[in-house]
C-alpha cells in the first residue's frame, strides 16, 4: 500500500513538473509576441537583417554555396566572403526547422521561422535552466529558475520575435553545455563528456560568446585542482570534453586554427597540460605513497604551470599565438578601446553598465542571488563551485559592459531560484509536517514515539528541542543528497509561530508577483519595438507610427539603379543591402576599420573633399538619419564625434576632434557651432532646408527637436549633392551625387594624407571600374612598409590594367581571399 502510495506521488510530482516546464514555455513564447502583435511579423535591429539575408541565400541555394558565397554588393569595392566571416549555427537551425516544416507539407515562409525562432527556443532555454539548477541543488529550484528564465528582461531583450541574432540560440547552447559539462564532472561517464564536446560545437558555430565557455570550464579545473578536488571523473570530463570540443570546433570555417592560434583559447590548453601532469604525479603517488613525495608533487606541479605560462608567452611574443583582440582586450582594460579602437567604443551596447541597468533586466533577482551564491559555500561540492565561478565572472563582465548582461541573467536565476527555493523549503515545509501530524492525532492515538521506526515519521512526534538537537548532532553532508536532508533539516521554523511563517511566505510571494509585473511591463514597453518602424504616444493618446525607415529602403529599391552605391554610417549597411538592395560601402561587420574610417571622413569633411571621396569610391547615394523635426535621438549628428574619431585615427593630418568642439570644448549646433562643423557634409546634409518648416509656433524657425536647441547656421547651400528624397517625418534623407565640376576640378584638389589609392582613383574615372584590383594591389603592398615598392606594385597594376583596357578586356579581379 505504501509502494503503490509512493508511486502515486511520484508520479502527480513528475506531472506537476511537466506542466510547470510546459507552462513556463507558453508564458515565456507569448511574452516575446508583443511585437508582432501591436506591429507586424518583422526583423528587427541591424545584425538580424543580415542573418535573415543570408539564410535566405541558403534556402534558396545549399550550404555549401552559403559557405562559398561571396557577396559584391558590401563593402564596396572590396566585398565579403561571407561564409567564411560568420557563425553558421543560427542560418543552419532555421533552415533545418524550414526544411521539416516543408516536409510534413506546412508551406512557412523562412522570415516567419527567422521571426519566432528566438521565442521558440526560450522555452527550451528554460527547460535546460531546469535541468541546470537541478544538478546543482534540487528540482524545486530547478522549476523556480526555470520560471525565471521564462520571463526576466535581460534574456527577453535578446529573444523577442524579429530580434533573429545569435544571442536567440546561443543562450540555449550555453545551459546546455554548462548542464553536461557538470553532469559529466559528477558521473565521470565518457558519454556525457562526448555530448557536452557536441553542444559545445553547436554553441561554437553559434555565437563568439563561446569563448566564455573554452575560458569557464577550464578554471573551473583549474579550482578543483587547486583546492584538493581532483578526481578521475575531472580527468575523464575535461580531458575527453578538450581533445573533442577542440577538433570539432575547427570545423567551423569561421573559426579555423583560433583555438590553437589565438590567446584566448590558450588557458584551456594551459589547463589540459596541468591536468596531465597532476593525473600523472597521482598515480606515482598512488604507487609509493609518502610526504617526501607529496611535497615533490606540489614543486613539479607549480614547475609545470610556470613552464606552460612561460611558452604560451614565449609563443605570443614571437607571433605565433595571436594576442588579444581589441574587443576582448577592452573587457580588462575599460580605456583601451576608446583610445585605441574606437569603433569598438561606439557601439553602445559595448558601454559599462550602470546600476539602474542591472535593476532594469534583472529586478529583484539582483538583489537575491548573492543568497544563492552564500548557500553554494555552505554547502560546497564540485558543481556548486562551478556556480559561484560563474557568478563571479559574469558579473565583473557585465559590469564592463552592458550587453553582457545576458551571459550574467541565466547564472543571477539560477542562483536567486536556488535562493528562494530555500526559503519556501523552511517556511511552508513545517506546516505540511504539522498537517499530517493532526491527521494522524485525529485517526487515533495508536502510534506513539516508541512504535514509529521511520526516521521522518518518528521526527513527528519528537519535541522541537529534541528534533533540534537531533539535527544538529547529525551535522550537514556533502553532495547531493546533503540537499535534502538540509532541505528537510535546516527548518529553524519549529521555534517560529504560525503567523510569522506565514507572513514571510506572503511576502516573498508579494515579491515575486512584483517581478512578474516588471517583467511584463519591461518586455512590452522596452524591448517589444522594432528600431525600423517607430512609434510615440500624442497628447491626446494616440498612438503615432513613424514608418520613414522602411519608406526609404522602399524608396531606394523602387527609384535608384540596381548597381547603385550607398554610402551611409556602418550602422545601417545591413538594412539598406536586406530591404533596399542595393550596395553598401560599410556595414555592420566592422571588418575593416580603414575604409569606415574613410566614410567618417567624407561626413566630417567639408563638401569638395567629401564629393572628392565619394567619386573615388563611386558613391552615388549619400544616407544619413536625422532627429531634429521627429525628435529621435539615436540620429547620426548624435553619432557624429564618433565618425570624427574614428576617421581622426586613420587620417589624424587631415581631421582633428578638437575642432568640432566649442572654445569652452563643447559640441553644439546651435549660434556657437564652430565653423568646421558647419562646413562638415553631416551638417550640411542635415540641416539642407530645414529652416523652411516651422514645427512649433513657440519655437523659433529651425529649432532642432532631438537637441532642443536652434541651429546656428540656417541658410545651407549644396554644391556637389542635391537632396533625393526625404521621408515623411525626415528621419531619413537620401542625396544624389551631382558631377559638378567634373575630374578636373577634382585633380585641382589637396592630397589625403595616408591614402594614396584615394588620389590615383580620384584622378580619373577611366580608374573606376579598376577600384577593387587597384585595392587588392594595396592590400598586397601596403603590408610591406616600403613607399618604393608600393609605387612599383600600383605600376605594375596600372600597366596590367591599361592594357587590358586597350585589348577591350575587363581586367580580371577575383574575390579577395
């Protein structure tokens, strides 16, 4: 009857599980959909519409010409091998779910798979914050984390419908190899390490946050071995996890030879020498056992460290292990990339985080989770250290910068469940305890203390004092089952009246209940809204749309020439080459800092410089986004310095920061603008008419909206540029190049310090279907350092290149591998 009772309960506990789990994917989906239903089924951002763009191209084609494909049409004049510049791992997944959905006949148009793929998989993403939390604590903390997961801000911002980037499966890919990972160091199993290897290849071909991974896991050996917790089932996990996730990692092409290549992948290596050489010395200890041997073991094992430390430094410094890269330099030294790499800086999800920030994307989780992190000590195991590493790092990470916070919300739930799990464990479990107590009183009095033989029921009847002295005679176990018997044990609730208990349970519960409004409220109102279609509420109520993105790619793709060149900031080349279709001189690949910091200089230049620029590059567009009539903040006169930064570190002779400033070092537009900014193509092209419309009659003529303040300079003329086409609210306005002039005014203008291919492009426009052999030539010489022999190489080029066009032949320039 007992079994039969027990298997009953067990099940009811495994179906209230399931529900829970099942439950908290439907709520965590139909939170994500807000956007899709106060707008429509869209991409969002600026990365998504790359990688809808190119797994479309993969649908439509194969992998393997996905891999292969080399698209003209960015980064004009050079191109971008673009299977070997990106992660697979998301087109891959929305193709194969593509591709069974067309198989079971339901015909899904790859955009809407690309839309809800990310709220799809936040719901597996909280079944692995289940599985997570599980192996480190119980399953009911497991169930509060997943729940967590579910809803909390910090992951919702990367996971809404349309926000298709990397970050919408990486977070999933993540878990799960942090799960197998501690499954693997807890069963010793080869299995579990061969599939922790495989989810680690998936997270690889996913998203570069995977460095993470390759940096985590390898201290937390490198802990257990210093704190005394070796063990077979570490040297198993680790070393079969290391020699796998290293051969399969390489196989993705964007990766390559980097994990054997790069500093960042070095301390893995590191660790996996160490481990040898520790696993070693233990079996010679396990067969002559004695202190003399113990103490040599120590020496040679802090000899093996130093000796690995000081190869993988020799390596780097003689270039055969590449040093940091600027953007994870930048997460140990705050300033360096400012001063170094701007571009990196101008990102501003690559800014410090502040406190508000923390609070706003993980509410009272933030507050809560150092619990966890204290219940993890007190109770330490091999895992558990795992957690509090986790928590350690993700959170200085975090700290320096803000788009972090998403690695540090999975571990902030993870630690905060484990945190109130405890809670309601001692406040509610004594309650249960005094029902069936009652019930039994009720039945009869025919057990007494003296006839109950099972442990919990005998603890029935025993006096609170008596129980506490019991429990703390037995002291706390370790491991996994020592969960429990705390869970169980550590009440401290016997002393506490009814009343109190209950009261605290309340406003926990109060607690979470203002987390799930937060949740709510953060999630449609902060990250429910697509950065091309905008939208505010009017004085009286009503909601406005603002849609000029969108009418200005449609404007493009409908009016311009299909060979034409735009030349906008890098922020926006993903979204004009996925909805305009037209080609783009920078995008948001940030791949080349030299030619952006040619498009910040043609903007910070004044206008015959700047058409100077542009002819050279064949530019016969020119996009900007303004704010002034609109209001919109994010425009590129905000953006401005950052253009000015970034060409100054390229062109420091020709642009210089300080003279976009006021006397007093300030940046305005209004009557104190500096006359440098005023002649600066930004400020033309922004401000070209604008003093034409009046938008307040309180406010004077030319009153900028995005900066409160009136413009200096109203009455603007253009020379080189007319104005194409301005969107309805003015946030986007396109302008046409006019050959005004002609090549040899241009001939009559001053050189550009620093890039001589500008000038000879510029001095003919026989040269300008010649631009991307001319820049391969460049990329060959430039290289060498010698001005005598780049000379000789643009010679020889110009000669190949004349001849080819006296022979009526197109000179023959490949994809620049």
């Amino acid at each position: 009857m007992k079994a039969k009772l027990l298997l009953n309960t067990n099940s009811a506990k495994g179906l209230l599980t399931i529900f829970i789990l099942v439950l908290a994917w439907v709520v965590g989906f139909c939170s994500r959909l807000f956007s899709v239903i106060r707008f429509e089924s869209i991409i969002h951002e600026f990365d998504p519409w790359f990688n809808y763009r190119a797994t479309k191209q993969m649908v439509d084609n194969n992998f393997y010409d996905f891999l292969n494909w080399f698209d003209t049409t960015a980064w004009y004049p050079l191109g971008r091998i673009v299977g070997g510049t990106v992660y697979p791992g998301l087109m891959v997944t929305s193709g194969s779910i593509h591709y069974i959905l067309r198989l079971l006949n339901f015909p899904v148009h790859i955009r809407e798979v690309c839309v809800f793929l990310a709220p799809i998989f936040s719901g597996l993403t909280a079944i692995m914050g289940y599985l997570l939390t599980k192996e480190l604590w119980n399953d009911r903390a497991g169930l509060f984390s997943a729940c967590f997961l579910a809803i909390v801000p910090g992951y919702i911002s990367r996971s809404v419908a349309g926000s298709y980037d990397n970050e919408g499966i990486a977070i999933f890919a993540l878990l799960l190899t942090y799960f197998l990972w501690l499954r693997a160091v807890r069963t010793g199993h080869l299995c579990w390490s061969v599939l922790c290897a495989l989810a680690y290849l998936y997270m690889v071909s996913a998203w570069g946050g995977y460095v993470f991974i390759i940096n985590l896991v390898p201290l937390h050996v490198f802990v257990l071995c210093l704190t005394g917790r070796y063990s077979i089932r570490l040297y198993v996990a680790y070393t079969s996890f290391y020699i796998l996730g290293l051969i399969l990692s390489m196989q993705v092409p964007f990766v390559g030879f980097q994990p054997v290549r790069t500093s960042e992948h070095m301390a893995a290596a590191g660790v996996f020498v160490l481990l040898q050489a520790v696993a070693f010395f233990k079996y010679l200890q396990s067969l002559a056992p004695s202190e003399k041997l113990r103490s040599l073991f120590t020496m040679a094992i802090i000899a093996v460290a130093g000796l690995v430390f000081l190869v993988v430094s020799g390596l780097t410094v003689a270039g055969v292990i590449a040093p940091w890269s600027g953007r994870f330099y930048s997460l140990w030294d705050t300033g360096y990339a400012r001063v170094h790499i701007p571009i990196i800086s101008s990102v501003s999800e690559h800014q410090p985080t502040t406190w508000t920030s923390f609070f706003f994307d993980l509410h009272v989780l933030v507050a809560v989770f150092p619990a966890g992190v204290w219940f993890c000590f007190a109770e330490l195991n091999d895992l558990r250290v795992f957690a509090i590493l986790y928590a350690i790092f993700a959170s200085y990470f975090a700290g320096v910068m803000v788009r972090l916070i998403l690695t540090l919300a999975p571990i902030v739930c993870v630690l905060a469940a484990i945190a109130f799990s405890r809670l309601y464990d001692v406040y509610l479990r004594d309650d249960a305890l005094a029902g069936e107590e009652s019930t039994d009183s009720c039945s009869g009095e025919k057990q007494t203390n003296k006839g109950a033989t099972n442990p919990r029921e005998k603890q029935l009847y025993d006096k609170p004092s008596k129980a506490a002295s019991d429990k703390h005679s037995h002291g706390v176990g370790i491991g996994k089952n020592a969960t429990d018997s705390s869970d169980s044990g550590n009440g401290g609730g016997d002393v506490l009246g009814i009343s109190v208990r209950k009261v605290v349970v309340m406003v926990a519960t109060f607690v979470l209940f203002l987390f799930m409004l937060h949740c709510t409220w953060v999630t449609s109102n902060a990250y429910s809204s697509p950065s091309v279609v905008l939208a505010y509420q009017s004085s009286q109520g009503e909601r406005i749309i603002l849609d000029d993105f969108r009418e200005a790619y449609y404007w493009l793709w409908q009016n311009t020439p299909p060979d034409a060149k735009v030349m906008s900031w890098w922020d926006y080349g993903y979204q004009i080459a996925g909805m305009a279709n037209r080609t783009t001189l920078v995008d948001n690949n940030t791949w080349n800092n030299s030619h952006i910091a040619l498009v910040g200089m043609a903007m910070s230049s004044n206008e015959t410089v700047a058409f100077r620029l542009m002819h050279s590059l064949d530019v016969d567009y020119v996009l900007i986004i303004f704010g002034g009539v609109s209001g919109y903040s994010g425009d590129d006169i905000n953006k401005f310095l950052w253009m000015v930064r970034i060409a100054q570190g390229e062109h420091p002779r020709d642009i210089h920061e300080q003279d976009y400033y006021t006397a007093q070092g300030e940046y305005r537009v209004d009557h104190q603008v500096p006359k440098t900014m005023v002649n600066s193509l930004m400020y033309k092209m922004s401000y070209y008419r604008f003093a034409e419309i009046r938008l307040d009659p309180r406010m004077p003529v030319g009153y900028d909206r995005a900066r409160n303040t009136e413009i200096g300079v109203k009455n603007i003329e253009l020379t080189h540029l007319e104005e194409a086409f301005t969107s309805e609210h003015w946030i986007v306005r396109v302008f046409r190049r006019v050959a005004a002039g002609g090549v040899a005014a241009l001939a009559k203008q001053p050189t550009i310090d620093g890039d001589w291919l500008v000038l000879v492009h510029a001095s003919s426009r026989v040269l300008g279907p010649l631009i991307p052999l001319l820049r391969r030539c460049d990329d060959i010489c430039s290289p060498l350092f010698l001005p005598q022999v780049n000379i000789v190489c643009l010679l020889v080029c110009g000669v190949a290149s004349v001849r080819s066009l006296f022979h009526c032949e197109p000179p023959t320039v490949g994809p620049m591998y």
